[in-house]
C-alpha cells in the first residue's frame, strides 16, 4: 500500500518501522522541524525523520500546514501531497493541525474508501483526547489504557473508531514505559489492520465519557504535599519523563522518579523515615521516594542520595 506517514517522537517512528517492515511503500514522510538538543543544543532531527531518512524515503518538515498561516507554502505541500497519489495518510503523534486539505490527500481505503486519514491514538477514546493521553490516564489512576485506529476529522481526537487494542496499567508503569507498551501495540494493531484494507469500517465515538488530557506543563511538576500520597504516587509515574515531580529542600529542587504510598500519617511535607527510603507524610498516607535526583547528578537510589544530601526525621520541606 502506498502511504504518507506523518509523526514526530518515539512513539510514531515504532508505527513507521512496523510499516517499512511490513513491506508497505512509504512515499513520502512529514515530521516537525529539527530542534535543538542536548547540550550544545544542536539541531537534531526527530526520530521519525532520523527513521525515514535511514530508509531512503523523502522527508519534509513543515513548520504549519496552515493556509492562514503560509498561504503559498501549504497550499504548495498540499497539492505536493495530493500528487503523491497515496492510498492513505498515517498519523502518529505528529504535532501540527492538519487541514481538511490534507486529511483528504490520499485516495482512502476501507468498506466504503472513505477511510482517507487514520491517526493512531494513545488512550481509549472518547476518554483523554488531546494533547497527554498516556500521562493523563495514569496520573487519574485509570486501570488500562490503550489505543484506537481513527478515522481523521478536523475535531480534536473526534474521529470515528476503527479497530481498538487495550492494555492494563500496572503500578510500575511511568509514562515512558506505557507510552513504548502502546506504540508497539498501535502499530501492530496497525499493520494486522491493513492486511484487509477493503473490510475496515468505523463506528462513531460514544457521546458520553469523554474527558480531555491538556497538554503538561512544567508547574505541575511542583510537588504539593497537601495531596493524598496515592495522587502523589501517580504523579510520580505520570510525569516521568517530563515534567518530572519535585520539591524544595533548603533551596536544593529534589526531584522524585519512583515513588510509592504508605498508609502513614504525619504534618504534610515531614520526613517520617529515611532508613527504608525517603518517607514524607503527605494531606492522607505517606510518600516513599526510592529513586530521586539533585540538579546537575544522575538519577540516584535512596541510600546513595540520602548520604550526598542527608535528611532528618522531623523536619519539614517543601
């Protein structure tokens, strides 16, 4: 099948690799624009790109798709990839709003062939469209997740459903390992998927139980010591790898990656216990941090890190 793929993060190029394998002919990639990393912020292309071009297949790296925005550029990328004569477009996590311009470029596959545009989606929907699905799900304690094939519409993640997969969320389970767990998940469902082309249907999403996954930002990772220790725990999870949880010890930010709740009590944000991890009572329970990092250091356990910055049983932080 001849397709358009277009993604940005780890999360998309697992579904390009399972299509290049799969033998499907990729003729064409968008990917957002190389962006600085690491470092020496050097401009670094984007796994998918870094993917496609290993493979031979032409990549472009629009910064909008939009008319309003770059009239004669996007419609120029619009009639390109009308040009493509792709029997269908592939969405993974690709970051920009796509015109109905190019939901509509490809021919379209399915019963009726009006299946133009498939977007593969980390969550069930209609729960957690937008922007941080996976991140959303496990800070609200959700008990799977999962992904849908849907049919693209300009809506936010409205799209009609077309096949689903679905998978526990465990209490190991941080954004980063649910979000891998996923991608394979999506892009085999995926690849099975268009092996009958001709046989795929949709069926509208449910009215009811939709909710939105807003986009994380940087001030959530403040840790409010208030909260329940499960809320606390799940946020642990739910912001690794970004935005990561943290609090203020003598003005040191001490950040948190694994992290459990104990039914303990104390005045929240007191140390409770340091010989068995970093115990902090929170507003209900305790919160026991077992991996945790200070600025400019490496990721530490509890023993390590309590010896490079000791804590005292009593004292309260941040």
């Amino acid at each position: 099948m001849k397709i358009i793929f277009a993604g940005t993060p780890d999360f998309a190029a697992v579904a390009l690799k399972h299509l290049i394998d799969a033998g499907h002919e990729i003729a064409l990639v968008l990917s957002q624009p190389d962006r600085p990393s690491g470092r020496g912020m050097k401009l670094t292309p984007s796994p998918v790109k870094k993917l496609a071009l290993e493979h031979g297949i032409p990549v472009i790296t629009p910064v909008t798709l939009s008319l309003k925005k770059a009239p004669e550029e996007s419609a120029r990328i619009h009639a390109d990839l009308k040009a493509v004569g792709a029997d269908l477009l592939v969405v993974a996590a690709y970051g920009l709003i796509l015109p109905q311009a190019v939901l509509d470029c490809a021919k379209g596959i399915g019963r009726n062939g009006d299946i133009r545009a498939i977007n593969i989606h980390g969550s069930l929907l209609p729960r957690w469209r937008g922007a941080a699905p996976v991140a959303r799900a496990i800070e609200s304690g959700d008990a799977e997740s999962g992904v849908v094939l849907m049919k693209m519409e300009l809506g936010l993640d409205t799209g009609p459903m077309i096949r689903t997969v679905r998978t526990p969320i465990t209490q190991e389970d941080t954004s980063d390992t649910l979000m891998m767990r996923l991608a394979e998940l999506g892009a085999e469902l995926l690849v099975e998927s268009l092996r009958t082309p001709d046989e795929l249907d949709w069926t509208p999403q449910p009215e009811e139980g939709v909710t939105y996954a807003e986009k994380l930002l940087k001030t959530e990772a403040v840790i409010d010591w208030t909260l329940p220790a499960k809320v606390l725990a799940n946020k642990v999870r739910a912001f690794n790898p970004f935005p990561g949880t943290v609090f203020d010890k003598d003005g040191v930010p001490v950040k948190i990656w694994q992290a459990e709740a104990l039914e303990l009590s104390g005045h929240p944000g007191e140390v409770l216990d340091t010989t068995n991890g970093l115990v902090i009572a929170c507003g209900e329970g305790a919160l026991r941090a077992t991996v945790l990092q200070k600025p400019g250091k490496p990721k530490m356990a509890f023993g390590p890190f309590l010896q490079s910055l000791p804590f005292t049983v009593g004292e309260v932080v941040k």
